[in-house]
C-alpha cells in the first residue's frame, strides 16, 4: 500500500521534473502579473467601444448588471483607437499562452497535495486556485477559437468571455494578493544569490549551476518545505534558465506569426496563425481585409443594382428614400480610416468618401446636434446586420456612409453599394450593405 501510495499524483514523489521550483514558478507568475491585467482592461475596453448602454441591439450581455458600472461613450479620437487596444488585447494574449501553460505545469503538484485543506487561508488559496486555472484556461481557449473564427463552444462568445473574464481576474487578483510578495523575494534571492555565487552562475553545466545558486539561496524554512520541488527529482535535461527562455521564445514566436495582421502589405503574411494572416483579397482600391463576404452574408446582387437599391432614411420630419445616383449628387467628403474587428486584426487608414452622417440626419430634420441612429443592413441573419451609433459618432464630420474607397467603388464584399465608416469603432459597427437609418429613433 505504501508503494501504491507513493504513485499517486498526491505523493510528493509521484512529481520528479528538477526544473520545478518556487523561482521558477514566481517568474512566470510576474510576467502574468504584469500581462493579465493589460489583457483584462483592453478586454473592457473593447466591451465599451461597442456601446453596449445605446441600443439593446449592441449589448450581447444584457445581463450584466453592475458589471457594467464602467462603461461610457466610446469616443471617435484618435481614429486608431480600437486598433490599437483590440490589437494589444488580441496579440498579446496569443504571446502569453506559452506563459501560461508554464505557469500551470510549475504548479499543478499542488492540485493534488493533501490534506486539501490546512487552513482558512490555504482554503481561500485553493479556491482561488481552482477559479484562476479554471478561469485561465476558458479565456484563453474561447479568445482563441474567437480569433481563429471557430465557434464551437455552446451559446454566444460575447457573454461568455466577458462573465469568464470577471470570474478570472477576480481569482487572479486574490490569487495576486496572497502570492506576489512571495514571489518578489523569490525572485530577489534568486538575483541575489547569483550575485554572490557568479562562478556558479556563468558554469556551462547550466543545471549545475541553477543548483548551486538554489542551494545558497533556498536555505529558509519556507523555501525548504516548498511543495512545488521535487524530493527525488530526476536527471535534469535542461536548465530551468533554459527553460525559461523556451518559455519567453514560445511567446516570441507567436507574437511574430500574429502581430502581422494589425498591418497592410508584406507584414500581414508574417500571420502564419492567424486566419486573417494571408494574402489580401484581389487588389486595387478594394485589395484590403474583410471579415465577411457578401455571399457569406447572403446578399442577393438584384437587392444592390441601380434600380432596386434604395437607402431608407427616417427621422423627425418623415421618411426619406434616396437611389445611390441620389448619394452620389449630395456634396461628398473624404476620410482616412482604418478598419479594426473584435478578432484583433485591422487595416491601415483607407481613403473613404461619401456623404456624412450628419449630413443625412440633417435630410429628415435634425440640421443642428444630429441624434443618435440606428442602421440596419440588407443582411438578414447574423450578429450585428444592425447596430447603433452614438450622436457624437453621427456627429464626427469624419462618419461617412461611404460610397468608394481609394479612389474605386465599393465592391460588393466591402459593402456596395454604401456601409457605414465610422472613426475608432469596432468594425462590425461599420455596417455593410447599408439599407436604412432611423435617426433619433433609440430613445
């Protein structure tokens, strides 16, 4: 019995990987703590840049209570905004999974450690435990399969990832708060220790040497009964500095083959793992990254000819229907704007021009401060064929129900014959296949 009791995952034995340790753990643990909360206030971020206060139609958590406590009018400056925080949170949580999973294999002796509870303390630590991996491994799954456009988990992404986001970093943040000051000595006596035993540190048995300085360093009460080393520890095959840089050169390598996708031209084909990540679609004034086709949206090409099209726009003063000939002949403005989605890929700016929102707001009464609207497209099924927009989004001389870009007419897939563009908001906000806008019509 004693024998199968020493195979069990619980036996301090059954765990013999030399690289385990509380220095290398807290390493890990710092850069976690540096990179979640940057991952958890771009993710909310990017939950207010969809205005999810305005219109029911934008709020895909209409539970949320207080957890919305934060949210407040996404503003239109500067136009890279979204870009820039959906990129961050998007990127950076692709760099962080070789971190992560790190830091889950260095503790996971401790899932099993009896007796499970010592303590209050060490119960709240459990629980916490138990949320942060738990929590951990939901963001990061669901926030991958979301970038790479596979939805196979049950019910919708939005809800989801944000309920699982408050659920995580409520753990980490107890989590944090009991282990970061054990950690920051860790990591001190680990620098110091080198210090004071460089002959050690600079050995080109480089286990050899991660031992030596271990064993100056490692001689309080605490460290000697850490659960997380190895009493037998197997023959190391690497040194746990030689670990750690296969950590941060995993993390490397992912941030290279998706960072590339935020950019246009020879930089996207770096994105080896990111679907948005190869060549662009066809060239000319249209040759730049979309997320949804117009035959992947179901646009009938009779709904959008010359004779059929007609944009529907309704406020205070009745109804207005306008043929593209009509949008053609109302005075046009041009806007540089990028183009950035949820999934964190984006375009550089693209020369837009049409007529400004303000402009058709004024057509059906409101010539002063326009409302906010309300657009629907000609798309009939799928999250965001509408959305709503802020007034001060309608009122920036930069929103366009555009018409042409860089110099070319819509094509079909960028939504002919008009989509919305709209400084800084997400791209599903940027509506293609525009076919009717009710202003002042979400009160």
């Amino acid at each position: 019995m004693r024998d199968l009791a020493s195979r069990l995952p619980s036996s301090p034995g059954f765990w013999r990987s030399p690289l385990r340790g509380p220095r290398f753990t807290s390493v890990l643990g710092l850069v976690l703590l540096v990179g979640v909360p940057v991952l958890f206030v771009t993710g909310l971020l990017s939950y207010a840049a969809y205005n999810p206060g305005l219109s029911p139609v934008n709020d895909k958590t209409p539970d949320k209570g207080i957890l919305g406590f934060y949210l407040f009018s996404w503003p239109t400056d500067p136009t890279w905004l979204y870009r820039l925080t959906q990129g961050v949170h998007v990127t950076l949580g692709l760099a962080l999974i070789p971190v992560l999973l790190a830091k889950l294999w260095s503790v996971v002796p401790r899932l099993f450690t009896l007796p499970p509870v010592r303590s209050l303390a060490h119960a709240l630590e459990r629980i916490s435990l138990l949320l942060l991996v738990g929590g951990a491994l939901f963001e990061f799954v669901t926030g991958v399969l979301n970038v790479q456009l596979d939805y196979v988990f049950p019910g919708s992404f939005y809800p989801l990832h944000f309920y699982g986001a408050w659920v995580f970093f409520a753990a980490f943040l107890a989590h944090a708060a009991l282990k970061t000051p054990a950690a920051v000595r860790n990591v001190r006596s680990m620098r110091d220790a080198r210090r004071r035993h460089p002959d050690a540190a600079d050995q080109t048995a480089g286990q050899a040497a991660d031992r030596t300085v271990d064993q100056a360093a490692d001689q309080t009460p605490d460290q000697a009964a850490d659960d997380l080393v190895a009493p037998a520890p197997d023959a190391p095959t690497v040194s746990r500095r030689g670990a750690l840089w296969a950590v941060g050169g995993g993390s490397l390598l992912l941030l290279a083959t998706s960072a590339g996708r935020s950019f246009d031209g020879p930089l996207r084909s770096t994105a080896l793992l990111a679907p948005h990540g190869g060549a662009e679609p066809g060239g000319g004034p249209n040759g730049f990254q979309i997320n949804k086709t117009a035959a992947y949206a179901g646009i009938d090409p009779a709904e959008t000819g010359e004779e059929a099209w007609r944009l529907v726009v309704v406020g205070r003063t009745g109804t207005v229907r306008l043929a593209r000939a009509d949008l053609l002949r109302m005075r046009q403005h041009g806007a540089a704007l990028p183009i950035a989605c949820v999934e964190g890929w984006s375009t550089s700016d693209q020369a837009w021009r049409g007529v400004r929102l303000r402009d058709l707001a004024a057509l059906v009464g409101f010539d002063g401060d326009p409302p906010d609207v309300f657009v629907e497209s000609l798309q009939r099924a799928g999250s965001f064929r509408h959305g709503a927009l802020r007034a001060n989004q309608v009122a920036d001389p930069r929103s366009l129900l555009a018409l042409s870009v860089n110099g070319g007419t819509l094509s079909p897939d960028h939504g002919y014959p008009a989509r919305i563009i709209v400084p800084a908001a997400p791209g599903v906000l940027n509506t293609k296949w525009v076919a009717r806008m009710t202003f002042g019509g979400l009160g």
